[in-house]
C-alpha cells in the first residue's frame, strides 16, 4: 500500500541513543524491519530467537544487536533467557513482543498447552514477568496482535481445546489474549510503565507459512503492505511522544483504534471483549497459575 508510513519514518528526528529494546521475533517478517528501525535510530536491541543461526544471518551488518536464544514455547527457556537478561544489570527501556505462530497444525508443548496460547500469549507473559525487574521507569511495553483477535474470545471452558482443534479459533484467541494482556499490565504499572497492543496490518511474512489454499476461500484478499509499513505501528507505540501519558490502548495504523461491534473478524478496530477489563484482569490470574509466575504477587 503507497502512502502509509514505514518504521524509519515513524523513527524520523527520534534519538534512541543510550535506549534497550527487546523484540521478540525481530528476525523474520516485521520484527526485522522493528529491529533495524530501532537500531537505525541509536537503540541497542535484543533480539532472542528461537534459531539465533538464523537471526544472525537476518540481522547481519545491523549494528548494535544483541542475539540470544529463545523459545517462547518452553517456559524453561523463557526462565533462562529472562535470568541472561536480568544478569546483564542493563534497562530495559522498550519490550516489544513480535513473535507468533499462526493457524498451525494442532501442536502440544509442556505440559499439553496449546502451541499458539503457548506461545503468542504465555511465552510472551511469562518473558514480561521474569525480566520486569530490568523494565525501566518510563518504559513502554508492547504486545503486538492483530484484527484475528475478531475471530475468538477467550475460551475460559476449553483454552486448550481439549474438545477439539480449531486452528484459526486457537489463533484468535491468542490474539485476544496479546491485547487483554496489554490492558491489565497497563491498569498495574501505569505509574511506571505503559503497555499498548496493536494490529500491524495485513502483510505477506513467514507467519503465513501454515495456510493452505482452502484458508484463503471465500476470504477477501486485503491489500496487503510492505513489511517496512507493517512494523509503523510497533515502533509507533514504543516510542511515540502522541502516546505520552497514556496506555493499554489498542492501536492500529499509528493510530488509536475504534472499538467495533461484534460480530465476524473485519479489517480494522478491536472488539470490546478484548479490551474489557474484568476479562483482562481474569487472563492475567489465570497465566500468573498456569506459569507460575506473576512480577506483581
């Protein structure tokens, strides 16, 4: 799409220099654009993979990355990576969780859990929690979603589908889960921290690796932007000055999203589900059981 800005310009006249961020997932799709925007503008990132080989080739001659390991669907390795961080004594000054998996084969990690909450959601939660200690004061914190959270709540019953796998259902309820978990952390750190999740808009990445033909029936095909755009909104909400002051909004576009009715998944806007407070409070208590872990017990 022409006329839509890239991560440079959203960066344009901002100094990073002196700044940590960590992203998630910033070797594939938009999260290499995240880090090489990031970078560009002075920041020193951290960008932990799950195949740190591949991160370095995708991340060759940007300067000032940090690669580490990461599998946001092993807990224990979400634990080690945190304590590496953690260890390093260095601030955090921007998280921005990037990484996903999207409408995958019926996957079980751990203990049975689900791959997509596993990882999009738990991964994610569980890394925010351990490395809270090293989040400064006047941190941002950002949980990159999309408008597939239209396609599910949470589904308190059956999270895991125990009683039967819907890929895109399992997807969406991920995605719902990326902006309740925004808008709790928000409501518990607003006095330090501010949280914000977004919809990146439609991109062709690797994440789409799982479709088949049959997804794509009777779909109306988006017009589709370039990764550069697509990682706009991400770095928008780490580092905007528009978003001083404020938090655990849901943005798309650089730009505040509108809340929409409900009904089936559309281009744009977030539904109130996800944004409901009562239901972002009840994820947080629940991941804080399933993980075993909660910066704000």
């Amino acid at each position: 799409m022409t006329g839509l800005p890239t991560a440079a310009d959203v960066l344009d006249g901002i100094d990073l220099t002196g700044r940590t961020a960590l992203v998630t997932g910033g070797y594939s799709g938009i999260g290499v654009e995240v880090v090489r925007a990031l970078a560009g503008a002075g920041a020193h990132v951290l960008a932990p993979a799950r195949r740190p080989g591949k991160a370095a080739e995708a991340l060759a001659g940007v300067a000032g990355v940090e690669i580490g390991e990461l599998d946001l669907a092993d807990q224990d390795s979400v634990a080690a990576y945190a304590d590496q961080v953690l260890v390093t004594g260095r601030p955090l000054d921007l998280v921005i969780g990037n990484a996903g998996v999207m409408a995958c084969p019926e996957t079980r990690v751990g203990d049975g859990w689900e791959l997509q909450l596993a990882t999009n959601h738990l991964g994610h939660y569980a890394l925010v929690n351990r490395v809270w200690p090293a989040v400064a004061e006047g941190g941002r914190v950002v949980s990159v979603s999309s408008t597939g959270h239209h396609l599910s709540d949470i589904r308190w019953d059956d999270p895991w589908f125990a009683t039967g796998y819907d890929k895109w259902l399992a997807y969406g309820q991920s995605k719902t889960a990326n902006v309740l978990f925004a808008v709790h952390l928000d409501r518990l750190a607003r006095d330090r921290v501010r949280a914000f999740s977004l919809h990146p808009g439609a991109i062709i990445t690797p994440l789409g690796r799982h479709l088949v033909a049959e997804d794509l029936e009777d779909v109306e095909i988006p017009d589709f932007r370039s990764p550069e755009q697509g990682a706009a909104t991400a770095v928008w909400a780490a580092t905007s000055p528009a978003l001083d002051g404020r938090g655990g909004l849901y943005l798309e576009d650089c730009g505040v999203a509108e809340v929409v009715p409900p009904g089936p998944q559309t281009t744009s806007g977030v539904k109130d589900y996800a944004v409901d407070p009562a239901a972002a409070a009840r994820l947080w208590a629940w991941s804080a059981e399933v993980t075993g872990v909660d910066a704000f017990a």
